[in-house]
C-alpha cells in the first residue's frame, strides 16, 4: 500500500486494521456459538470493516463459508434477493462446483439468470431485477440452500433496517422465519439508524424482537488509534506528532472515516523524513472540505429555507441540544418552535443530521465545517 490509511469501504489485511479487539473476539464468540448478532453504529464507523476482517479471521475463513450484502440502496425484496443471491453465486464460482450446481437445482425461480458455457461448461449468472417474478420464493429457495451446504454459512446484511421501508408487507416477518428455521447459518444483521435498529430487535411487536446479541460500534480507543497511525507514518520514514493526530481524533470525536480521510491526506502530504504537526492537520482539513464544496453548495441550495437556517444553528453548535426550546430558536434568530420541529424532522428523514441521546448533529461533519465556515 502506498497510503496505509485506507477510506475506501474495501479490507486490505490485518496491517490496515486498526485494534477492535474485544469487538472482534464478540462476534467471532457469537458464530462459534450460534448466536446471531445485531451490530449498530454510525455510518462510517467501521461496521463493515469488522465484517470483512472477522471473516479473514484464520478460523471463520477454514470452516465457514461467509456472504455479505449491503442493503443501504435498496427499496424492494426483489432488490434484496438480487444481491444475496449474486453474492452467493460469485463466492462459489470460485469454489466447489458441487455447492453451485446445488444451488443452481435448488433455486429454481432464478433460473433465468444461469447461463452455462455448452463448450466449458462455465456458469454466467446475469439475473436482472426483471427476471425476479417471486421474490419471496426465490428468498425461501436461497435459505434452503443455505440449511444444505456442505458447511455451515454466515451471513452478513448491512443496513438491515432498510427492510422496513420495503414496499412488499411482512418482509421482516418472513425473514425471522426462514433464519429462525435456518441451523446451518449464522447472521450479522448491521445497521447505521440506531432508533429504527432498536426499535427492530427491541420491540416486543417486532418479528426479530429479542432474536441477536447486541453489538455496538463506539469510536476507537484514542490512545490505540494514535499508536496505529503514528507506526504507519515511522514505517515510511515519516513522523506523526502526538498533536497533530489528538487534533484530528478530538475533531472528529474518533469517527473512524473522518480522521483515516485526514490521515490520508497527511500521509500524503509528509515527505520522507518530515513530519506532520497540527497546522497541517488543520490545512488537509481546509482542502478536503474545499474540495468538496461544489457538492455542499448543491445540497444546501435546494433546501427549503427553515431547513438551511435549522442546519446552520447545529452547525454552530457542533451538537445541539433542545432545538425546539425557545431559548435555542431566539439564540438562532429562528422562525418558531413548530418550525425548527418539522425541519428537523425532514432532514432527518432524508439523513442529513441524526440523533444521538438528546443532541442532533450533520451527519456528514465535513458539510458541518463547511458551513461553519461560510455561514
């Protein structure tokens, strides 16, 4: 790796993992004993680097066989069905043709999709959401696979809580019932709306109420993180001051994309034998919100003006408590109490700001400085 510290969503190896020890141990505990796990964070926190890295885990990797889909940009099973199973056949092609032909015979109304070589007898799987005509029995077909492989399977779906906006009915009722059926596979249902996934798995109404063992993800532990990056930068000859790096985790309050983001841009800055302190910190700051202001200035544009001047006020707060108090609407010169409630309540439908405790804040904190800086 030419930059260690790493902001794509992909998982290199172990060397660009930064600690998550304990939560590592947990969810390697959970498959072992057949527990399923329910993992809630922020975006950007971390959530499906764990998963990836728990499934390069020596252990998982020899005696299970691990899927993973992101559900973040769907809206329908249909959807859901397409990525589990692309995700499934992908993973076998390069596998044991026994369990694909399986899954081939099993998954009888994907059929469309299979296209086998005559002359190689390579299998294409081109399934279009067309070809999908019933997607909860194709949903049935692929867990009944699952309960037949040769070993047992885990399962990761991320952004799990957008199955409840999915326009079919009763989806989450007919998954709790085919995982609960299903004693060859073990599940890591993640998601980033910590009210909805609660609300998920905590509801005594709720199909998956009581069903996983809870993991959340927090922020790194400062003085691990500071330890990891400093070690990246002395591998390649460069120097982190203790500083510069407290500056960045303080900032961001340890939100893991936010400072590997920074740390990037200061690894690439810092030439051999130099060092990176806190004043460039604070210019890779400036020039990665710089860079993408067009896109800022595109966004705030088109809200509704009690909106822009809702977004401002937490802007300026970092994290704001009581907005619908009058004191927060007269410190803010805002509209009124009913106002500020049904802004919050549109921009956190469309998750620019979220809730954590009693305090709102921007979701994306490169568009909160952003508007710290203009506004």
């Amino acid at each position: 790796m030419q930059n260690p510290f790493i902001i794509t969503s992909e998982y290199f190896s172990n060397d660009y993992f930064c600690d998550r020890e304990a939560e590592t141990k947990v969810l390697v505990d959970n498959i072992h004993n057949g527990r399923n796990t329910v993992l809630i964070s922020p975006r950007r926190m971390g959530k499906s680097g764990l998963v990836s890295h728990v499934f390069e885990d020596t252990v998982i990797k020899n005696e299970y066989r691990c899927f993973s889909v992101d559900l973040f940009a769907t809206s329908s099973l249909s959807e859901m069905v397409m990525l589990l199973s692309r995700e499934i056949v992908s993973k076998l092609k390069d596998r044991k043709r026994k369990m694909l032909d399986l899954f081939i015979s099993i998954a009888m109304s994907l059929k469309p999709g299979f296209k086998v070589d005559p002359v190689t007898g390579d299998v294409r799987f081109d399934l279009a959401l067309g070809d999908i005509l019933q997607p909860k029995t194709s949903l049935e077909e692929i867990f009944k696979w699952l309960e037949k492989s040769d070993v047992p399977c885990v399962v990761a779906i991320d952004e799990f809580q957008q199955i409840a906006e999915y326009q079919e009915k009763n989806v989450l009722g007919l998954l709790r019932t085919l995982v609960q059926k299903c004693r060859n596979s073990w599940f890591v249902f993640s998601g980033s709306r910590r009210r909805m996934m609660e609300k998920l798995f905590n509801t005594p109404s709720e199909p998956f109420y009581m069903s996983c063992s809870p993991l959340y993800l927090e922020a790194i532990d400062k003085d691990k993180y500071r330890a990891f990056a400093q070690r990246h930068f002395k591998a390649a000859e460069k120097e982190l001051t203790g500083e510069c790096f407290d500056w960045v985790y303080d900032r961001y309050e340890g939100h893991t994309w936010y400072v590997q983001r920074i740390l990037n841009e200061l690894f690439a800055w810092t030439d051999s034998k130099c060092t990176a302190d806190a004043a460039m910190a604070r210019e890779a700051e400036e020039y990665v919100v710089k860079i993408g202001a067009k896109t800022f200035e595109e966004q705030f544009r088109t809200l509704p003006e009690a909106q822009k001047q809702l977004l401002i006020a937490i802007a300026k707060e970092g994290k704001a408590r009581g907005i619908t108090s009058i004191a927060f609407v007269k410190k803010h010169s805002l509209k009124s109490p009913s106002t500020v409630q049904s802004a919050s309540k549109a921009l956190y439908e469309k998750e620019t700001i979220t809730k954590e405790g009693d305090s709102y804040f921007i979701l994306n904190r490169f568009y909160a400085v952003w508007m710290q800086n203009n506004y």
